[in-house]
C-alpha cells in the first residue's frame, strides 16, 4: 500500500496549479465560437461606426431650415436601411427614409412618420423638426483607431457585437482548451445501458464532470469508464492524454490496492506536482504534467469529484483561456451556531446561503458525506471550516466559495 507523501493545504495545491498551467497559445477564432474566451491582444476600430449617417426613425428627411409646422413637403426619393437615395435634396422637398437608411445629400434631419399625415406623393408636417433631429451621427458609437477591446476582456454577445460592426470575423484569442474526462472502477455501469447488477452502481462523475467543464468553458469530451484493471486503464489514459490539453479522471487514486491510476499515470511519464491536499472532501487529489497536457485525478466519491473540479480544474481551465476572472466569488459568511472540525483537514463544507442583517449566513445543508449526491443539489456554497482551528464559532467570520451566483443577487 502506497502511503500519501505530505498532504498540502488547498491554497498551496492551488498555487502550484496555476504556477504549471500556462495560458493556451492564441489563435484566431470565429465570431460564433469566441463566447467566454478572452482577447488576446487590444482590437482597435477599423473605421468610423456608424459609418455614415443614417435615420433614426422612419420618416421623412428633410431640410430643418424649412421644417416649420403645417409645411407641404414633396416627397421625391426614397432611402430604406442598405439603399441610399440618388437625388439630393431641394428647398420643400423631402426623402421617404426608413431606420438605418443613409441621410441624403442636402438633408440635416428626419421627421419622424407619427409627426406628418399623407403616406404619398406629398405630407404635410404637423410638428416643427430641429437640425440634427433623429439622425445618428456617422462615428458617434465608435471611432477610427479607437481600442474596442481590451486584451484579457471576456468576450461574450456585446463584445461579439462590437467586434461584428467592425468587420472581424474572427478574433485573437487564448485557445479553449480540450478536457477528457474519464471514469475509473469496474463497479460502474454506464446510465441507461441497463440495469445493475449485486454491488454495480452508475457512472455519475464523468457526466457532472463533462458539466462542469462545460460549465466553465472547455472543449469538452469523455471517455467510458475503465474497469479497475492495469491495461485497461493505461489504455484509456494514454488516448486521453494524447489527444487533450486536461485530462481528468475520478476514482482510484487513493492508497487502497484497487487504486491504480497513479501507478499508471508514473509509467505513462506523467510528472507528479502533488498528490494528497489537506482537505476533506479531496484527500487524495493527484496533479501531474506530461509536455502540454495537464492532469487532475480526482477522488471516485462524488462529492469529492465534483467539489475538487471547482477548486483546481476550473480555475486551470480558466487561466489556459486567459480568464483573468478564473476563481468563483468568496464572500465571507457566518453560522449561527458552533460548527466542528475534527478532520484536521480544511473541510469545504456545503451550506445553503441566506443574507440577515449581519451578512451571509451559512446553514449546513444536512450530513456531509461525500457519496451524498443530493446533497450538493442543496448547496449554494462551500465554506471552508479549519483546517488550523477545531472548527468555528457562531458568528466566526468564514471564507466561502460561491457556487450559485445567482443566491447574490
Ligand atoms: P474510489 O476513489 O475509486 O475508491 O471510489 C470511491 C467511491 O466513489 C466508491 O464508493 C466508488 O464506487 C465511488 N465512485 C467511483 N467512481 C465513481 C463514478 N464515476 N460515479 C459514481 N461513483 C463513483
Ligand atoms: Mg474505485
């Protein structure tokens, strides 16, 4: 039986996480794909947007000098959004025009269509029109030269949009990273295959796990789940590493005998960074390098699984992507009465948030258990309780980490 080395403290494993994840290359990608990733470099404005000055209304465009109320005006073009009219505009004369149509030679405003009567050949005005009435400047949004994006901005439908008005079709940014994740154990059936057999149970992990990585932003991809079997599992490793830029598995990377992906993670030549985090859920949490790919073994409990995702894949994934948001929000709660910690662990524990007049309090959501896979359902938050301390006091202030933001708001 192998032994855990030196357990680290889940600040410390996540440091050494982003120490060994660098940013992905950048590349160029299409406007439809670019959501949540960051720019790569300051985009500047290629021209003048609006490019022209155009209506802001349907209507008629006219002189102001002769827009006085109860005003006969000819009308003698039209100009509809992507046509612009061909004559120029004389004394008592106006332009049929339509929103985002171009604002004819001679022309300095637009009477909107409520304010005239006739819909013809001739209109009468019924309110007097000001210089510049419902035109939209050519250059009021955004200016030639002008930086639209920042570098490190996250992009996503309004930067899409800006980047679109200025003719980009694509756009530079870090590559969203490629994730396999992976199941480990022969006691795992795949859902909806069939049923189970004595002692079988279903591949939860992979699925929550796939959702997660969604969830912040990969490429993501999984494998079946490998039995508990040397080969097997090499096999499974190998192609997952090959093709990925993350790989994760959940399950056998514990100290029990059945735990056999560290083994095959060292004779694949992936570097151990850590293995072991003084933290509950996620004691025997395994990270290693081999070239570019990045791995996260990460316990079989569900809980485990998912809670060390949070805490380690995700802020990984972020920063591959150039993210500089890359950690949940942490506030800072407390508990109406004295919570225990006897692990000598950090325990990410998961509450239920509620905001009282002292700030957020943290409700436990029932037993912790890390097979408990309702109950992460219930939870808002995890509160991180210890690991120097027995636990805490009622109104103690902790640190926790959000997991729906929405309960912020
Ligand atoms: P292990 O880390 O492999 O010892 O697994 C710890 C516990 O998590 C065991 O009860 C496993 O059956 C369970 N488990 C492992 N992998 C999965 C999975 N993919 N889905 C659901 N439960 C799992
Ligand atoms: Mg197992």
């Amino acid at each position: 039986m192998q032994l855990f080395e030196k357990l680290i403290s889940h600040h410390e494993a996540m440091g050494l996480v982003l120490e060994s994840t660098p940013r992905l290359p950048v590349v160029h990608t299409l406007l439809e794909d670019a959501r949540g990733l960051a720019v790569a470099e300051d985009l500047r404005a290629r021209f003048e947007s609006p490019p022209f000055d155009n209506s802001a209304v349907d209507g008629y465009a006219l002189r102001s000098c002769d827009a006085v109320a109860a005003r006969v005006f000819r009308v003698v073009d039209e100009a509809p959004a992507g046509r612009p009219a061909r004559k120029k505009l004389g004394e008592g004369e106006a332009i049929k025009i339509f929103t985002g149509g171009v604002i004819p030679e001679g022309a300095d405003a637009v009477a909107m269509v409520e304010n005239t009567s006739g819909w013809g050949e001739e209109f009468e005005l019924k309110k007097a029109v000001l210089p510049g009435n419902n035109v939209r400047k050519g250059g009021e949004d955004v200016h030639k030269g002008e930086v639209i994006l920042h570098a490190d901005t996250e992009i996503g439908a309004p930067e899409i949009a800006l980047a679109a008005t200025q003719g980009y079709g694509e756009l530079p940014v870090y590559r969203r990273p490629k994730i396999v994740v992976l199941s480990s154990g022969t006691e795992l059936v795949e859902p909806g295959a069939r049923d189970l057999s004595p002692g079988e149970i279903f591949d939860s992990n992979s699925f929550a796990l796939l959702a997660q990585a969604f969830d912040a932003g990969a490429d993501a991809r999984r494998l079946y789940a490998a039995s508990d079997n040397v080969e097997v599992l090499r096999a499974a490793i190998e192609e997952a590493l090959s093709s990925a830029d993350v790989v994760v598995t959940s399950g056998g990377v514990s100290v029990g005998e059945k735990d056999l992906v560290k083994g095959v993670l060292l004779s694949l030549g992936v570097e151990q960074i850590f293995w072991g985090i003084k933290l509950k859920p996620g004691k025997p949490v395994f990270f290693g390098v081999r070239e570019n790919a990045r791995f996260f073994g990460l316990p079989g409990n569900p809980v485990s699984a998912m809670v060390c995702f949070e805490l380690f894949v995700r802020p990984a994934l972020m920063r591959m992507m150039g993210r500089t948001d890359r950690h949940r929000p942490h506030i800072e709660v407390y508990f109406d009465e004295d919570v225990e910690n006897k692990f000598g662990r950090m325990h990410a524990m998961r509450v239920r948030l509620s905001r009282t007049e002292k700030g957020w309090m943290a409700q436990s959501v029932g037993a912790q258990g890390s097979g408990l896979v309702s109950s992460l359902t219930k939870a808002d938050a995890l509160a991180l309780v210890g690991p120097e301390s027995e636990g805490v006091r009622a109104g103690d202030p902790v640190e926790a980490i959000v997991l729906r933001e929405e309960v912020l708001f």
